[in-house]
C-alpha cells in the first residue's frame, strides 16, 4: 500500500511514517516509479509502536525489543517482562521526582518572601 493509505489507515502523518522509516522502525519496498510500497501488516506493526510510545517506551527501545517481541508463538512472556522492566522504571522516575519536590518545597519554605532570598543558592 502506498504512502497516503497507510497515513488514513492508521492516524499518521506521512511525515511521521518517513521518520519512522528513517529510524528502522518500519519498511517499505520501493516500487519501479520509486514509490514507498508498505506491506498490509505495516497497519497493526504501527498500532504496536504506538501503544508501545503511550507507555512510556522511547522510540530506541521499541526498535531494539519490539520486533522480536511481537513476533513468534512465545511473545508473550518475553513482552511481559519487557513491560514488567518498563514499570520498575517508572517506579523509580517517580520516586526521584517525588524527593525533586520534597527539596524543591523545602526551598521554598526556606524563603521567607519573595525577594528576601534567593532560593537556588547553596543552604548553609
């Protein structure tokens, strides 16, 4: 399918399918007029990258862990413990922004008004 139905048939921008390309995330073979020709599974690959970006997942990791994951009969522990790892991780993000704002309150407590003190410099 060409660039244009792939675009309608899944959400996005045909920018966005050629930087997807460009990153190896997707494949098309070109045709003898030099037109992209995208294979009919591109459609559901495409739904799996998105999903995968809404939960959390750079783009890095989808191109080192996804194909492998969504393929074969055993998919699905592999793609557990995928997710399982991506949640520790955002455990962990949220734990440090968590103590980012316990000091960043307790800085702004610190100055009594504004103006009086500046509180990004060193406590004492």
């Amino acid at each position: 399918m060409q660039i244009g139905t792939l675009s309608e048939r899944t959400g996005l921008s045909r920018d966005s399918l050629r930087f997807y390309e460009k990153r190896g995330l997707l494949q098309a073979r070109r045709s003898a007029n030099g037109y992209r020709d995208y294979p009919e599974d591109a459609v559901q690959w495409l739904g799996y990258v998105r999903t995968a970006q809404q939960l959390g997942f750079t783009l890095a990791e989808i191109a080192a862990d996804l194909p492998q994951l969504v393929q074969g009969e055993d998919a699905g522990p592999a793609l557990r413990a995928t997710l399982t790892r991506k949640l520790a991780d955002i455990d962990a993000r949220i734990s440090a922004l968590q103590g980012l704002r316990t000091t960043l309150a307790t800085r702004l407590a610190e100055t009594p008004e504004a103006g009086a003190s500046c509180p990004l410099r060193p406590q004492a």
